[in-house]
C-alpha cells in the first residue's frame, strides 16, 4: 500500500475530530517516514511536535492506523525529518503550505526571530472569497466583508463576525487580507488567533521593554488587524488592558479590525464592558448553519476544487447527513474520497453510506456530561472510574478537576450536581476544584492548552 495514500486518509480521520487550529499545528508536515511489518514511523518536523503527539494523539494515530491497516496493535515512531514534495499532505479545506503574509519591505530578515514571531502572520491560501459559497445563512457577514475589504477602516469598524464553529468565519476574515493584499500589495495584514495575541502580550510583558515595544510595534503598525476567535480574552484582564489600546491606536488611525467570535460581545463573560462597547460600535453579524443548498453547492465547489467526479446523488446524500458545521462537511467528503482512493472504487452512493456511517451516528449526540468525561477519559488515558472514584493520585486529581471545569462552564452544572455527578462528591470539594482550574488557567499553559483540545474535542464530537 502507497505510504503517502494511507497518512492522507490517516489525517482525513483525524481532521474530523480536530479543529483546524491543532490539526495545522500537530500534523502539518507530517508524513509516514517508513514502515516495517507494524512498525510505522511517522517523520515530523521539531522534536517538540514529536512530543506532543505522542503525548496527546498518540491513541488517536494507533487507532486511525490500525482502522486503515487493519494492522492489529501497529506500533508508532516518530523520527524528526522533512517530507519530500510528493510527501507533503495538502487537503481541500486547507492547503498545509501556508504563504507568509506580512512582507518585510524594509526590516531585516532577522528582525522577525521565528521563537517570537511564530506562523501567525500568515493566511491560508486556501481562504479567498472565490472559495466561499454564499447562502442565506451568511449572505450578511460576506457582505460586509466584502464591503470592509473594498474600504477598509472606513465603514464598519471593527466587524465582527460571530457564530458556531466551522461555519467559516476564520475563512471570511482571511478572504479580507487576501483581497486588500491583492489590491494593495504593500498594506500590512496581521492575522492572529486570540490565543496568540494573548501568549504574545505575556511573553512581551514578561521580557522586558525591548520585548514590549516589539509587541506594540507589531500590533500597532497594521492596515488590517484579524484576531480570531476573540472569546478568549474572557477573564484575561491584563491583555484585555492592551487589546484596547491596541484597538483604540488602529481605530483612531483608521485602521480596520475584524475580530471572530463563538458568541455576540454581551455574551462573552468576563470581557470588560469597555471592550464590549467598542465591539458592538462597528458591524456585528452572524454566520448561522448553511441550509441545504449551500450545503450542496459547498461540497460541489469542493470536488471541483480537488478535481474529483462526485455525482448528485452521494453529494445530496452527504450535504442531507451532516448539517451542522461546514468542516464536518468537508471532513466527510474528505473521509469518502480518501476511502474510494485507498480502495480504488468508484465513489458510489452505497459506499459512501457505508463509509460515512459511522461518522453520522457519532454526530447525533448532544453535549452531556458524559460527553465531557469521556473525552476527558479519553485525552488523560485515565479510566473513568478512577476519574471519578477517590484516588488522590496527582494524576487522577489534576483530571478530576478538569472534568469539574468543564461540567461547570460547559453544561453549567452546580456544584451540587456535579459532585452527584461525580460520584456523591461534597459541594466544597467541586468548588475547590472549580476554582483550582480557573485560577491555574491564566498561569499554566499545560493546563490552558489542554482544556483548548478538550473543549475542541468535545464541540466536535456532538456538533
Ligand atoms: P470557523 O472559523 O467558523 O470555525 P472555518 O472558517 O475554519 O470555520 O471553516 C471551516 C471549513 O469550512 C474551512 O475549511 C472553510 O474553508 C470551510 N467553509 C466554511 N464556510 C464555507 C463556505 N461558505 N464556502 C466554502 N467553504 C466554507
Ligand atoms: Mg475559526
């Protein structure tokens, strides 16, 4: 079996369960290095990666290998090397090869030190406003991007553009940069998650004024600033104190910003009411679930793009099986065509059923509590009854309280019943735990970035 076609179709499995955020950051430049009976090792580009994913995914590769092998127990290796060109996994939603975006016309190249300034001033090549399908559902945010694109920083300033995720708005504000560079070769575009802003102020803050002014000068010195994903910045209150500034500096200069969100600015608990009011000063609109049609033409535009024949009826049947988010929809026909290739048939209506199966009764459930302790179950490698019984081993405890977290701030549970729901455990001690989690969140960045996968995980396998 073709080596490259078995980590594609190994990657269009994992891509489903992973918000394209971790899946670019973990997987991108990952290839199958070699195999040997069930051995596979899999070549990745820094030894941090390698760690991290065999920390975090390593069950999720094992089971994607052994499904797409059906090899019993294969055995994983990482190895730190470079994929040949005809090794490098490029996918429908997203090429993997990112474009720098920010063109360093007169600063030195060393200027920019990659520790500091990480691949977050890129867009995706990938997300221009020729590849966004309109519908009824975001008819009104492409709208308006299109309208903050032909005159930036003059009309609604800032946009923002909320709604669930996979719904393309990450794609809608990229198109932005994209059409302003086309136009205007020499503006500055800066696209960032929120997330990276945030590490950016702390590492800035925590290194001294050199450090803070390059942070003021990144940020400041922009015609359009993208921050995505702008929910949070909830209860970070010293890098809210800078966003404004940084907001108020780009706005009174004119400079357009275009922020994301999973909610509207009221909704966003913690986010300081100055910062509310600026948000809901500009353009707010909302991206809600495509219907249908959008679907369809969606997924048609998709097999265009990836020049594959995908007749009417497996398109309707795919378009009517997942409705909910635009990246599941693409995850499955990713999973369809990766299928067919691998199998070398035809992509038939009955296989598609049969492939897609599985995918669409995952997908039924809704978020419960269980939902939240088996992923949890799932990404500690801890048993569920030890997650939940009394063992005071580190371990157990530190994931206990992630569960308690996550029952509190994702299902608002009580704190009653969430020591029912974890096995008859008193109030005091789930508020402690609570508590313990939203203290460690600012300050821990293990435990920041685990509850990032986490709430991923879980948003994806009940949306
Ligand atoms: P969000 O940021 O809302 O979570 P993304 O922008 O990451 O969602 O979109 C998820 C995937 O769906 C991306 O690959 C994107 O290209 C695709 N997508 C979303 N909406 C559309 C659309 N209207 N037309 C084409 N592709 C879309
Ligand atoms: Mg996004």
């Amino acid at each position: 079996m073709d080596l490259n076609e078995l980590w594609r179709s190994v990657l269009g499995e994992l891509q489903v369960t992973l918000s394209k955020a971790n899946f670019e950051t973990w997987f991108k430049n990952t290839f199958i290095f070699e195999q040997k009976k069930n051995v596979f090792t899999i070549g990745v580009p820094t030894f941090f990666v390698e760690d991290w994913l065999k920390k975090k995914y390593i069950k999720e590769l094992e089971r994607a290998i052994e499904k797409q092998t059906e090899e019993k127990s294969p055995v994983i290796k990482f190895k730190i090397a470079s994929p040949q060109p005809d090794q490098v996994i490029t996918f429908a939603q997203d090429k993997l090869i990112h474009k720098p975006v920010e063109k360093p016309a007169h600063s030195s190249p060393q200027k920019s030190t990659p520790q500091t300034l990480p691949q977050n001033t890129t867009l995706s090549d990938n997300y221009v406003f020729e590849n966004f399908i309109v519908g009824p559902s975001n008819q009104l945010a492409h709208a308006a991007a299109i309208a903050v694109a032909a005159s930036p920083g003059l009309q609604y300033n800032p946009l923002y553009i909320y709604g669930e995720s996979g719904l393309g708005k990450t794609h809608l504000i990229q198109a932005v940069g994209h059409e302003l560079l086309k136009k205007h070769p020499n503006k500055k575009v800066l696209y960032v998650s929120t997330e990276t802003f945030i590490n950016d102020f702390i590492q800035a803050v925590g290194q001294g004024f050199g450090k803070a002014k390059d942070f003021k000068t990144r940020y400041r010195n922009v015609d359009l600033l993208l921050i995505d994903d702008i929910q949070f910045l909830s209860s970070k209150e010293g890098t809210q104190d800078e966003f404004f500034h940084t907001f108020n500096h780009l706005y009174q200069n004119k400079k357009q910003v275009i922020l994301t969100s999973d909610r509207t600015p009221k909704d966003i608990k913690g986010l300081e009411v100055r910062l509310k009011t600026r948000f809901e000063g500009g353009m707010v609109c909302d991206i809600s679930q495509p219907d249908l049609e959008t679907r369809e033409a969606i997924l048609r535009h998709k097999a265009i793009q990836l020049k594959k024949e995908v007749a009417d009826d497996v398109i309707s049947y795919i378009a009517s099986s997942i409705s909910s988010s635009v990246r599941e929809l693409e995850g499955a026909l990713n999973k369809v065509l990766a299928a067919c290739s691998l199998t070398k048939c035809d992509i038939t209506l009955d296989k598609t059923k049969e492939i897609l199966s599985n995918m669409v009764i995952e997908k039924q459930q809704t978020l419960t509590p269980d939902v939240i302790i088996r992923e949890v179950h799932k990404f500690y490698n801890i048993p569920i009854e030890d997650l939940l019984g009394p063992k005071r081993t580190k371990e157990f405890v530190s994931a206990r309280h992630i569960v308690i977290y996550l029952l509190r701030h994702l299902c608002n549970l009580s704190y009653p019943e969430i020591g029912r729901k974890m096995g008859g455990k008193d109030h005091s001690t789930i508020m402690h735990g609570c508590k313990k989690i939203e203290t460690n969140i600012s300050s821990d960045l293990r435990v920041k970035e685990d509850l990032t996968i986490l709430k991923d995980r879980i948003y994806s396998s009940v949306s």
